[in-house]
C-alpha cells in the first residue's frame, strides 16, 4: 500500500522523529515522581527541571506551569476553578470556541446558575471587539473572558493583544485563553499579552499524546477540582506524566530552535496549496479567514467545495487524511461553521480542513489536489 498522505495535523501531529527513540526511554523509566526513594526524586527532579525549561520559553515563573492531561482538561481546570476560587459570577465567550470550554461554561451556567455572554462575531469568524467592550463594560462583577488565540476549524488568529488590553482596563476582568493551535507558530508572551489563564497540549505541536499544561498567573490563588493528591502545587491531583512531561518540552525545544524556519516553510506550502486549489476545484470557497496568510494561522485551510457524499471517505480509500472539520465532531457541519451564518454559501457544499505540518511535502499538496480533482469530475460524470 503506498504511504498515506497525511493533512489532518491540527488534529494530532506525528510524534518528533527526534523524540521517538527518547520517548521509549522515558516510558520504561519505573518509580513514582511523589515518592521519597532515588528512583522517585531522579524523576520528580527531571519533572522541575523541564519545567523551568518550558517558563524560560513561556517567559513566566515555573510555578505558573500546572502540568495535565490534555488541553480539554486544562481548560476545564481552568474555568471550573476560577468559578469555586475567584468567585467568578460572569464568563465571556464566543460560540466559535473549541467544545472543551463551551459545553464547560454550560455546565457551569447550569449547575452555578453564572451569567454566560457571548461576543459577536461575523461571517468571516473575526471576534467583534467593540461588542466585547461593550459587554465588559456593562458591569463590575468579576468575570473571565475565555477566547482562543487560533481557531482550531478555520484557523482565524485573534488579535489577542487588544483583548488582552480591553481585560486589563476594566476592573474583575480575567483573561483565559486557549493557545493550542497557535504553539510552534506564533510567539506566545503570556505576561505582554495579559492573560491570567491559557492552556497547552503537546499533540498539536509534535509530542506525545497525554501530556499538556495549564498557565496560572501566581497571583491567583485556585486549587485543584480533582481531589486525591497534592501534585502540581495542589492544583491538579494525580501523578505526574513523566514521560509526557519530556516529551512536551522536547518537541517545544525543538521548534523554537527552527521556528523561522518552519514558520516560512508552511508559510510558502499554504499559499501553494491555495493557489493550486483555485485553479483546480471549481466553485471553491474559502471558510473565515483562511485564505489569508495574515489573519490565519499557516497551518489550516478551510474550503467549502460542492457537496459531495462520503468525499472523506473517498479520499482516505485514495491514501488522503483530513476531516470535514474538527476531529471532536462528528455532525457534517460543526458547531463553528454554523456561528458563521452562512448557510446560503454552504448548503450545496462539503467543508474540508485542510492542516499541514512540518513533514508534508509539495508532492504530497500536488497529489492531493489531483486525487480531489478526480473524485469531484467522477461524480460529474
């Protein structure tokens, strides 16, 4: 069988090649980091030491970093303890967020009866600032403002410095965002941008599934919502992922050490892609703002192309993997595509993301487009 063409990297990216060897190692490492013995303290010093590796890239204190399993968890820890510590009464949100923060936040609104508002957006997927002003000026009851840097279905980038600022201006406004998407391609100053809160998960950046981490200003003052153990500065029970832990700053090592490099590499890839795209699929549409290489981030493109059945279905039998849209949905047309109201342009259409990563090809982008070209002249015919 020939190798399969891999484009669905803002699901999950291979794990480094340079990390596959180490990560083994590290899996057959024995002993518990909160244990007392050699074994134990060999593992929980390594643990620190990663940790102040990842806040020197982060520029923030390595007790800010609260390591978990993933970023769905981190942003649960997140919003549910800001709610039971920081007495937040308010959540500001959009509904283009990933599903992690939004069916969080109405679990929230249910069960803590919060007032939940959500910012505008319009049919390209950019958040309204000036209705976040608005809202954030309506009162002064503590709130947390939860928006992603990089949109994980359309790839939009928020312009995360004004929102930053907006928080800051008014009084009980807390920040939280979900970076997933951006690590690895944009710069992230957690400190210059205002947030009191974001979250990490290393699949998205090359290591190891599992593994990801929760950014907590030091000057808030939460706890854990899981109970059974004192890790992580009694903010996240449960023991440590050691060899995720290294593996996630492996991988984040290794892409600031060719971030230009690999930035300018997808860069020129997504603007072939869309090139080769308009020349060959008709009536091709692009979704948000992902023709753009300014406000979308390099990795994702999202086209809107008339309706075909099971198209993904056809394209994985012809060795191409991508998703309809995001891989935590299974209906045809997502919660973020339906935030856009754009329905007239998407009814006779089938939405595709397309996400690259540093290992695709050109050759790979050629071949896909050829294998996407047949598929759709074959069902003309």
């Amino acid at each position: 069988m020939n190798k399969k063409i891999y484009l669905d990297n803002a699901s999950n990216t291979p794990l480094l090649k340079e990390l596959s060897e180490n990560h083994i190692k590290y899996l057959n490492k024995i002993g518990n980091p909160s244990s007392n013995h050699s074994l134990g303290l060999i593992k929980k010093f390594k643990i620190e030491k990663a940790r102040t590796k990842i806040a020197r890239i982060f520029k923030i204190k390595k007790d800010e970093i609260i390591f978990t399993s993933s970023g769905t968890e981190a942003n649960n820890l997140i919003l549910r303890s800001s709610i039971k510590y920081l007495n937040i009464k308010c959540i500001i949100t959009s509904f283009l967020e990933h599903k992690s923060v939004l069916e969080t936040v109405y679990d929230l609104y249910k069960y803590y009866n919060i007032v939940v508002k959500f910012v505008k957006n319009n049919d390209k997927g950019e958040i309204n600032l000036s209705d976040l002003k608005k809202k954030l000026k309506e009162d002064e009851m503590p709130t947390l403002v939860s928006l992603m840097y990089v949109n994980n279905e359309i790839g939009n980038i928020l312009n995360i410095k004004k929102v930053g600022k907006l928080c800051k201006k008014y009084k009980n406004k807390y920040f939280h965002s979900d970076t997933i998407q951006a690590i690895g391609w944009l710069k992230i100053n957690i400190h210059k941008l205002n947030l009191h809160f974001a979250s990490f998960s290393a699949h998205k950046f090359y290591g190891p599934t599992g593994i990801g981490f929760a950014f907590v200003n030091k000057n808030l003052n939460i706890k854990s919502f899981l109970t059974g153990g004192r890790q992580e500065k009694n903010i996240r029970a449960g023991t440590e992922n050691f060899s995720g832990i290294l593996g996630f700053t492996k991988a984040l090592e290794f892409l600031k050490k060719d971030f230009i490099k690999h930035k300018t590499y997808l860069k020129k890839l997504k603007k072939y892609c869309i090139k080769e795209l308009k020349r060959n699929i008709p009536d091709i549409k692009y979704v948000g703002m992902s023709e753009s290489l300014k406000s979308s981030i390099y990795t994702i493109i999202s086209i809107a192309i008339p309706k075909k059945e099971l198209l993904t279905f056809k394209l994985d039998m012809k060795g191409i993997i991508l998703s309809q849209s995001s891989a935590c949905m299974s209906t045809e047309y997502s919660h973020v595509i339906k935030s856009l109201r754009i329905k007239n342009i998407i009814r006779k259409k089938t939405i595709l993301r397309i996400s690259l990563g540093i290992y695709n090809k050109k050759k790979e982008i050629i071949k896909f487009i050829k294998i996407l070209k047949n598929i759709m002249e074959d069902e003309k015919s």
